[in-house]
C-alpha cells in the first residue's frame, strides 16, 4: 500500500483524453474525481476511483486517511474544457477554489503519514497555443497553482514533506510522468517549492 499513488482530478473534461490512466502503467494507482466529471470515467476505472463531492469537504479527508500511506499525491486541474466554457474566469477561478479546498483537506493526513509527496500538475502550456484569447487568464490561473504550491511547501517543509509543481508541455506526457513519480518516489528527489517540466 506504500508504493501507491493517488491521482486527484479536478474541474470539468469535454472527454476521457484528460485522463491517461492506462498510460500511467500504474495497475496499483488510486484515483479520485470530481462528481462533475463522473460521466467521462470508463467503466473499467471505476473500481478505483472514489467521487469527490466539494459540498462535503471532511468526507474528502476521510477518504484521503483510508487511502493512506501514499507514496505520491497528485493533482490534476482538468482545463481542456475551455474552448467551450461560456465564462472562462469564472471556471477557473472555481478550480483554484477545489484545488486550494483539497490542499487544506490534504494536511492533516500527510503530516500523520509524512511519507507522501504532493504534486501539483499544471496543464496551462498545453492550451496556451490553441486559446491566445484566454492566455491572460491562464497565465493567471499557472501562478494561482504556483503560489497554492508554495504555500503548501512553506507550511509542509517542517514535517520533511515535498511539495512541487510539474507544467506539463507535451500531449504524450503520461508515460514520461509516471516514471517520474515512480523514481521520486523510491527517495531519490528531495526538492521542495519548486516548478519542473515535462
């Protein structure tokens, strides 16, 4: 149970290309979602997955204790709905506000644990190119994620716990980033309040 990761999705997908499960070649992995997404999940996936419902934010942290130990903790802002969102401020906005409520409901569990690590992934790179109309409020939302990121490094460095944020630049990233987590995860990284790329 040690050796599992747990991938939080959040915000709104157009479709099952947000999530890269089988990609991840992780058979062991954990996955959580927001209820808003339930309809894009495959029904294969459904096993392992646990719905999040942001109306009750202490069953969020009850099931982040059932699942613990955990060797990565990482979340996953789910934007490639954009294209088609009618108020694309307003949707991101509301996605830092799940990302910053599963952060909070984060501490508590890794602290007791201090064995996991929490990634935050961030997606905006990708959408840059195909939304210049809404690059300012990107931009925007990257360093929100950032500073959340920051924030929660600062406040987890007493407790040994790193947190770090990877901007994703490619379509094909799933394979590279699972044998990331899987390196950082045998204890071979310890970077904290940073932002790498793949």
């Amino acid at each position: 149970m040690k050796n599992r990761n747990l991938y939080i999705y959040l915000g709104q997908s157009t479709c099952e290309l947000a999530f890269h499960w089988k990609d991840m070649q992780d058979d062991e992995a954990f996955y959580m979602v927001d209820k808003d997404n339930a309809e894009h999940i495959k029904a294969a996936n459904k096993d392992q997955c646990k719905w999040i419902d942001f109306s009750n934010q202490d069953q969020i942290q009850e099931m982040v204790c059932e699942l613990m130990p955990l060797r990565n903790i990482v979340i996953c802002p789910v934007i490639d709905k954009l294209s088609v969102a009618e108020n694309v401020e307003a949707e991101l906005a509301d996605l830092l506000r799940k990302i910053f409520i599963i952060t909070r409901m984060l501490y508590l569990p890794v602290m007791r644990s201090r064995d996991s690590r929490i990634w935050y992934l961030d997606f905006s790179p990708l959408y840059l190119a195909e939304n210049t109309v809404n690059s300012v409020f990107l931009y925007s939302f990257s360093a929100g994620l950032d500073a959340l990121s920051k924030v929660a490094s600062l406040e987890l460095a007493k407790k040994k716990i790193n947190v770090n944020s990877i901007r994703i630049t490619k379509e094909n990233y799933a394979t590279e980033l699972g044998e990331f987590l899987n390196w950082a995860g045998q204890g071979k990284l310890f970077l904290t309040a940073q932002a790498l790329t793949v």
